[in-house]
C-alpha cells in the first residue's frame, strides 16, 4: 500500500513538472485565458454570421503592415466584424484561431467609438502570427483612424 502510495506521489510530481516547463514557452494570450478561464472576444451580436458575410458587395479596402480591413455599409443597427484567416497565413487551425481571436480583442474597445452602421472584415497578413496584441491594437486603432471610423 505504502509504495503504490509513494509511486502515485512521484507520478504527480513528474507531471506538475512538466506541466510548469510547459507554461514557460507558453504565449501571453493563454496566459490570460487560464487566469480569465476564457479569451475575451468579441460580443456574438458584433460578429458576423455567415449567411450575411459580405462576399457580393463592393467594400473600401484600407491596409496595413499586418492585416488589410474591408468596410462595408449596412442598415443594421450593430457594428459587426469578421476576420478571415487564409492557410497561406497560417498553416495549422490552431495559429489561425490564435489569430482570430487576437483580433477579436484587440478590436473590441473600438467598437463603441465608431458611430456608423457599417460591417468590417479584417484579413490577416502571417506577420501577425508572432506579434504581439497590444501592437495589433496599436495598428487596428491607426487603421480604423485611417477610415475615418474613429475620430
């Protein structure tokens, strides 16, 4: 009893080891989820759905270093966003998720600042894979002043 006790001991051990080694190579946005237990995203009312994806309408199209941004009109009353990911940006569907949801949080605080029912479709350059967000957050802001969204 005593040793199967001291084996299940070690076996715990071990794997808390392992465990912390792991968390030290780990990207600052998991960081955040494991202490909000959650990303924070994007409202589902500000996304958009798939059957009302603009992919017919003529849009303005600004760019950036990292991403270029679509801006369309609507009637709707919310403002709605959308990223697209291509696999030429990032390979696997975990980074293109990673990406996404970068986005979705850097895009958030200026959803409430801009005025206009419009909807915005942010397309990803693969530079975006290994920069950080507050400097995602710093171009989106200098991209959404550049359409004249924010004053």
């Amino acid at each position: 009893m005593d040793s199967l006790f001291a084996q299940n001991q070690k076996m715990v051990a071990i794997s808390w080891r392992a465990a912390a080694r792991k968390a030290e190579n780990v990207s600052p946005l998991f960081k955040l989820k494991d202490f909000l237990g959650y990303f924070p995203m994007l409202p589902k009312k500000n996304r958009i759905l798939r059957a009302k994806f603009p992919n017919k309408q003529k849009g303005i199209r600004f760019f950036s270093p990292l991403f270029s941004l679509s801006v369309y009109k609507t009637e709707a009353v919310n403002i709605t966003v959308s990223v697209v990911v291509s696999k030429k940006t990032a390979k696997s569907a975990v980074e293109r998720n990673l990406i996404r949801r970068r986005i979705y949080t850097a895009v958030t605080p200026f959803i409430k600042g801009i005025s206009s029912s419009i909807q915005m479709v942010f397309y990803p350059k693969y530079e975006v894979a290994t920069t950080k967000t507050p400097v995602i957050k710093a171009e989106i802001e200098k991209i959404l002043r550049h359409a004249k969204l924010l004053p």
